[in-house]
C-alpha cells in the first residue's frame, strides 16, 4: 500500500474509533514479575551524566541476557565519553539478512534527590506506580524488551534476520555513543525506537496511538556583538547590547515558513478530528491543503501546534558588559532552534543572519550533538505490525503518524538513511509521567500490555 493511501485509511479509521475500550491482553505473571524486577533494578542504578554507574547497568542487563542463554561474545559493553553503549546480538537463521535494531538509551536526566518526595534512585512501587528517575524515561521499554528477548531466547524462538538491541549511554546529553551505534549499525533494515511513539489514556480510555516516524533536531546558535566599549558617562550609538536588544526582537517576530510531510499532515488531520470548533476546523483544512492561508494563520496563533508547522528559534540565555561603570565591550544571546525535518540547519544559520540584519552581528552555531535528520517513510510492513500490535489491546484504535519536537537516537540512524520508528508499548494517562521533572512514575499496570507490544513486533518485523 502506498503512504498516501495508508494516511487516507488512517485518518478515517480516526473518526471511527475515537473511544475505545481495550481488550484484555493474556499474561505471564512470571515475565511481568521480571520485568518489573528489571526495571525496579535498572532504576536504582544513577544512569545521569557524570554519575559513573552505566557500565554496572549495563552489566546488570547483561547478566539477564546471559542467564538466558545469551552467549558471552553476543554481548558488548563498551565504556566511552565517560559512558557506555551496550550491543546484544540475537542471532537470526539467514545471515544475508539485514538485522533489524531495537534502540533504547540507559542514561537518565539528573534529579536531585532533595526536590523529591522520594529518593529519585530508591525504586518504589506504591498504589500502583514505580516511582524514580528513568521509571518512564526510558527504563520502562528497555526493561520490558529485556525481558521479552530473554524469554524469546529460553523459549528457542529463531527469528530470520539478526535482532540487535542498542542501547547508548548518553541519549539526553551530547549523543556521541548514538553516533558510534548508528555507525556500526549503518547496515540495518531498520530500528524500532522504544523512546517514541505510543498512546496515551484519556480516564482509561485509548487516543490515537502515534508511531513516531520523524522528529525535528535541533541546533543552538550565539549571536555576538562586540565594540570597543568605554567609559559609561560617555554612550555611543555602537553599544553592543542595544545592537543584541534590536537583532533578539527581530528574530522573535520572525516567523519561519510553514512546512509539512506525510507524517505531519497525518498527524494534524488525527488532532483534528478530536478537536473541536475552529482549531479543529483549521487542523483537517491544513492537513488537506497545507498552503491553505487562514488556516495557516489559525494554528500559528496555537502554541502547541505552531511548532509542528515550522522550524522555530527563540532566545534562551543572554551574557554581556564586563563593569557596571564601563560601556559593553561584548553582548552575546544563545538561540535555540528546533528544526523541521530534512531543513539544513546550515540554512537556519543563514536565515538567522538575514533576520538579525546587521553586518556587525557574529552568528555561530555551536557543537550540540544534533545533526540534521529526514523523515522516515511510512513503511507499509511497519505500519502492520504496529497496528497488528495495538490492536491486539486496544481492537480498532486508530494509528497516526507522529512527529516529535525533540530529538531521540533515532536521529542518528534517520541521518544515515535508515528508517527508525518510536513504537513504544507504554499507555499511560496523560500528564501523569513527570517525565524530565520531580516525581517520575510509570503504570505497573502496564508491563503486561507493553511485554505483548514488543512481543507481536519482534515476531513480525524478525521474521
């Protein structure tokens, strides 16, 4: 089937499932317990940056795999950039196959236990959740696909390609060990994401589940205006903080070109058929007609739908002046831009220049860890097996595409032409995950339906 007539029966199947109950999804309390025993271990063990603990996890993770029947030499932790990745390798019968990659990441955003309730790295289940920093993000999916690939491996099952699960150790910060991973992976059919996609509840009831197909990078810029500067009591027209003043209201009315592709339409016309009045209205107008003005107009007054119409960049930090007596010899201003897919962030760079107007300006972009990225197309063999998956939960629910404003590892593999998908398995209610913030929690509810998730995928896709 091509996209544009999956996009076609996704957003009809849309308007035909906005309310579903999900149907019970059969049990292994063993490998739920394991599973839950895998995550409460993984989030005990300090994954953020600088804490030093990745390579004890993912010696933990290994010891699960090998106990499995995981040969030793399947396995490879390596330390790097004061991390670690970790490669598992399940054989498959036909070696000429390309291997299909599971990608997850170890690292977890730093907390400080003193602004928790609980200690973010003492795992609790209570009424429940599991409480702890990575609880979600993303030791929930990576625990759960453990487990699924060790019980595969007890259970003999023989899968046609190679089934590599890559796990790096720096997703939240700089992405070097993604780098090194989407490099020596440069050869995969494609990479299921467990950091992306997935649905979320609405008082126990099923939206549309997303299956993350592109994301925007990002790239952060300073813009720096020097001058000879002087004494205070004698000002002059050259002043580099009234020129960084003038260049950051440019760019703040500035309003990048509207943009769109077969992910983001999708999505769009998805939302509009939940939404409303005129928002609504305006997303299914833009979805079939993306140069459509007024409606254009309409989501660009929208916060949260703005962003998935164009590249946006705004003023995050400031610094400049050296004494409080002294003209500034140095004004500077980092912007962060958030870029839409298959847009060289080179461009932005120079769209950046043109906007600020002013030749004295010095605009550079700094090495962030992010690199331009494509969409991924919409496979038709992935969009089964998704839909095969979620349905089997949740009978009917529709599958959008989904394009997230942040960027995951599957940038990397995007970068080097190869297909990456965010289908986590996880459903859990909205706003409930504090997922970055204090109080991270994830649904021990949840495990059961998650391990089938990954179980109905791997048996498909590795075949």
């Amino acid at each position: 089937m091509r996209p544009s007539v999956v996009l076609v029966g996704l957003a009809a199947a849309l308007l035909a499932t906005s309310a579903l109950a999900g149907a019970p999804t059969p049990s292994d309390p063993a490998l739920t317990a394991q599973a839950l025993e895998i995550l409460k271990r993984g989030v005990a063990f300090n994954t953020s940056a600088g804490a030093g603990n990745t390579v004890a996890y993912a010696q933990y993770l290994k010891g699960v795999l090998t106990a499995a029947g995981y040969a030793e030499s399947d396995i490879t932790i390596e330390p790097m950039f004061g991390t670690a990745l970790m490669l598992a390798r399940y054989p498959g019968a036909d070696p000429k196959q390309k291997p299909l990659v599971i990608s997850g990441h170890m690292d977890v955003v730093a907390a400080n236990p003193a602004d928790w309730t609980r200690d973010p790295f003492t795992p609790v289940v209570e009424n429940g959740w599991i409480y702890g920093r990575g609880a979600v993000d993303d030791k929930y999916d990576v625990s759960v696909v453990i487990a699924e690939l060790a019980r595969l491996r007890r259970e003999g099952w023989k899968p046609r390609r190679d089934v590599v699960l890559a796990l790096s150790g720096d997703e939240e910060t700089t992405m070097r060990t993604t780098e090194v991973l989407a490099k020596r992976l440069s050869n995969a059919e494609l990479v299921l994401n467990t950091d992306g996609g997935g649905g979320e509840l609405k008082a126990g009831k099923p939206t549309p589940y997303g299956i993350q197909g592109a994301e925007k990078t990002y790239a952060d810029f300073t813009v720096t205006f020097t001058d000879p500067g002087g004494h205070s009591s004698r000002p002059t027209p050259t002043n580099a903080i009234y020129r960084l003043a003038k260049a950051l209201d440019r760019v703040a009315a500035y309003r990048f070109p509207t943009l769109s592709n077969e992910i983001t339409r999708a999505q769009l016309a998805a939302d509009g058929a939940q939404t409303p009045g005129p928002i609504g209205a305006a997303l299914k107008a833009f979805a079939a007609d993306p140069t459509n003005a007024a409606a254009i107009e309409t989501l660009s007054a929208e916060p949260d739908v703005n962003p998935k119409l164009r590249t946006t960049c705004v003023a995050t930090m400031i610094s400049g002046g050296h004494a409080t007596n002294a003209l500034p010899q140095k004004a500077s201003a980092t912007v962060n831009c958030r870029i839409f897919p298959g847009t060289p962030s080179e461009s932005v760079r120079q769209t950046l220049v043109k906007v600020i107007d002013d030749p004295t300006a010095q605009v550079k972009r700094l090495d962030d860890g992010s690199i331009d990225s494509p969409p991924s197309p919409l496979r038709p063999d992935v969009l089964a097996a998704v839909t095969k998956a979620v349905h089997a939960r949740y009978p009917g629910l529709a599958i959008v595409p989904s394009q997230d404003s942040g960027a995951s590892d599957s940038m990397y593999f995007r970068a080097l032409g190869i297909p990456s998908y965010g289908v986590s398995g996880l459903f859990m209610e909205q706003g409930q995950s504090f997922i970055h913030g204090l109080n991270e929690k994830a649904p021990v509810a949840g495990l059961d339906g998650d391990l089938a998730h990954w179980d109905s995928l791997l048996r498909d896709l590795g075949r």
